[in-house]
C-alpha cells in the first residue's frame, strides 16, 4: 500500500523545521526529525486505512527535508527526486517570510488533537487556506457553528433593523423580500493563525456577509478581510477581457 502524498500542512511543517535547521537536511535520528514525525502520524488528515507501518516515519521526513535543497537558490545540492509542484508551490509562498511560515507552523499544531476537526467535510481542495487543511478546517467550523451565527443574526437583526452585508450592503430581505428576512451568512474574521489558539468565537469575531461576498473572501490569496473586500468593491468599475461598459 502506499501512503498518501502530503499536503500543505504537512510542508508547512516539514518547510519550518527545514528553515529552523539552517536550510539543511536533517538525517532521521535527528530529534527534531522523530518529533516531527510524531507529529505528523497526530495530524488528522489521513485516515488510518490509508497508512502504511512506515507512514511518515523519520526517514520520510528526512526526505523530505532533502527536497527543499531541490527547490532552496541557496544550495548547490540538485535535492532528492521525490521533489513535487506542491512542495515547490509551499516554498515559494512562504520562502521570503519565514516568520509567517513559522506563525502558520505552531497554530497547526496546537490544534493537532481536535477531534471535531474530522466532522467538517465538503472542503474541496482549491478551498484550502494557504494555512492548510487543518486551519482551513477549524475555520469553517466556527463559521458553522450554528448557536453562536444564530446569536449574532439576531444581536444585529436587534440593533440595525436589518441585515446587510458587511463589505456589499446587499440585504436579502431586501432583495427578496420575506423570503430574505433573517437570512445572512457569517464570517469568521480572526486570522486562521490566531484563531487557533482560542477555543470559544465571541460575537465579535463573526462578520455579517452575503454568499458572494463570503466565497470571495475565501477564495482571494491570501485571505481578504472584510474591510479590504468593501474596499475592492468600491474601486471603480474597470471593464475586462475586452468587454465595454
């Protein structure tokens, strides 16, 4: 059986230790190596039916850390052949901000032990956050989470009479008429890295936002915030791919 190819969280990881250890291999008896291996084998992205007894053992992650030599202007070293697009895809995001790197590297672990992060489904894979899977995840969980969104639809339904978007000000009642009333999506505004390290999302921290302007937020690389879409929005209208006002 072979395993499953890694993901962005994985060389998220494996990028950071790679980076720490002075832009070098590290062989598989190094510490930091069987931790990380540790870790990976915690990560809940691969179903146990799909490893293999040497799934992400120390002599993967050693392997994979020679890849990066592949891919790192700074080495003469041609790297190892396992060298893939997503590797060289992660290193070029990240490589000219290592502290990001390294900020987006410690919230995918503290969060390496949440067993709800296995209900959210449906993420497909252009969706994923530059963050990873698992922060992607969490992310869409607190948007989900149906008690707080419900709380603060109607804390805003209380104080504004209504209920537009935050970025647009499109207003489904509105729009729609009764069919619209009370109906809006929530976004979640706390940066992936950050959220991580808190367990409860307060009111505050969720947005009132249309469904187009909810996909665009997710969709834009990196992430907008909410204030940054209102901004896109407002530009003036500049016609595309030829097309004329």
């Amino acid at each position: 059986m072979r395993n499953p190819d890694w993901v962005r969280d994985e060389i998220i990881l494996a990028m950071d230790l790679y980076l720490r250890a002075g832009r070098k291999q590290l062989p598989p008896g190094n510490e930091a190596v069987i931790h990380l291996s540790q870790l990976l084998n915690r990560l809940p992205l691969h179903p146990a039916t799909l490893r293999d007894d040497n799934f992400r053992n120390p002599n993967g992650i050693s392997m994979i850390l020679g890849n990066f030599l592949g891919v790192d202007p700074q080495q003469d070293q041609p790297g190892l052949s396992r060298n893939n697009q997503l590797q060289a895809a992660v290193w070029k995001e990240f490589v000219d901000h290592p502290s990001l790197l390294h900020r987006t590297a410690e919230p995918i672990q503290a969060v390496i032990s949440d067993e709800s992060l296995e209900a959210v489904e449906g993420i497909d894979e252009e969706d994923v956050f530059p963050e990873g899977h698992i922060l992607t995840r969490q992310h869409l969980l607190r948007e989900r989470n149906r008690a707080v969104v419900v709380a603060k639809i109607e804390k805003v339904w209380r104080r504004d009479e209504r209920l537009a978007c935050e970025s647009c000000g499109f207003d489904f009642l509105e729009f729609y008429g009764e069919i619209g009333r009370g109906f809006a999506e929530c976004h979640h505004v706390v940066p992936l890295a950050d959220a991580a390290f808190t367990r409860k999302t307060r009111l505050a921290d969720l947005a009132i936002v249309c469904a187009n302007c909810h996909r665009m937020l997710h969709r834009a690389r990196p992430v907008l915030t909410v204030s940054a879409l209102r901004s896109l929005i407002a530009r003036p209208f500049l016609p595309q791919h030829g097309g004329t006002l």
